[in-house]
C-alpha cells in the first residue's frame, strides 16, 4: 500500500492519470476480477505493487485476458522466483530495486561503463 501511495502522488503531479486502482489480499491466486476491471480501463501500463508471488500469477493472467501495457512494479518483485512463476509472460516487465555502486553483482561493473554518467 505504501509503495503505491509513493508512486501515485509524484504520477499524478506529474501529469499522469490513474484510470483504476485495484486492491487484493497477499497469497490470492486468482486476480481476473480486478484485472478484468484493469482492462476495462484501457490503461498504457499497470504498477503491481506486490511480492514475486503475486506478481507472476498477476501478470500471467494479465496477458491471458488481453492486458496488453507494460507491466512495473518495485523490489517486491526481485526473486529469479519471479519468472518461474509468469514464466514467458514476466519478460518486457520492469522493476526498480535498492543499488549500491559499491556492492559487487555480476554484471554490474559492465552495466556501469555501458551507461557512464547515469549510474551512481
């Protein structure tokens, strides 16, 4: 709940426009209910704002009901438990997570000097 108030009160100012907001209980497994709602809407994007969890059957089921915008979320999302759970349907998806220029992950170092500047 709370990373969904952070991300809509800059979204908003911003100028974006919230066309549905639905809520669920952690460890549902089925979400075409709200999502059927979701769709309805039309929206350009969603922001799951839960756990890897939920995410996956969220996004999977998206997809099976013709959700088509880009789908984002927060850490709650960082698992490799993510993509056995939406398998193919989690791949185009984003989330951001915590970063530290310190921390050494593999990868890492590489990604820095292909966006020099950019990552701090």
């Amino acid at each position: 709940m709370g990373l969904s108030r952070d991300f809509k009160a800059p979204f908003t100012a911003s100028g974006g426009s919230i066309v549905a907001e639905q809520t669920y209980n952690g460890g549902d497994k089925d979400f075409k209910g709200q999502l059927t709602a979701i769709k309805a809407a039309s929206p350009d994007a969603i922001i799951v704002t839960g756990y890897y969890t939920d995410v996956g059957l969220i996004v999977k089921q998206a997809k099976q009901l013709g959700i088509t915008g880009a789908a984002f979320g927060g850490d709650g999302w960082e698992s490799s438990k993510l993509i056995e759970i939406g398998g193919a349907d989690v791949e185009g998806t984003y989330f951001s997570t915590h970063f530290s220029p310190e921390e050494e992950i593999a990868g890492q170092r590489e990604f820095r000097e292909e966006v020099p500047g950019q990552v701090s």
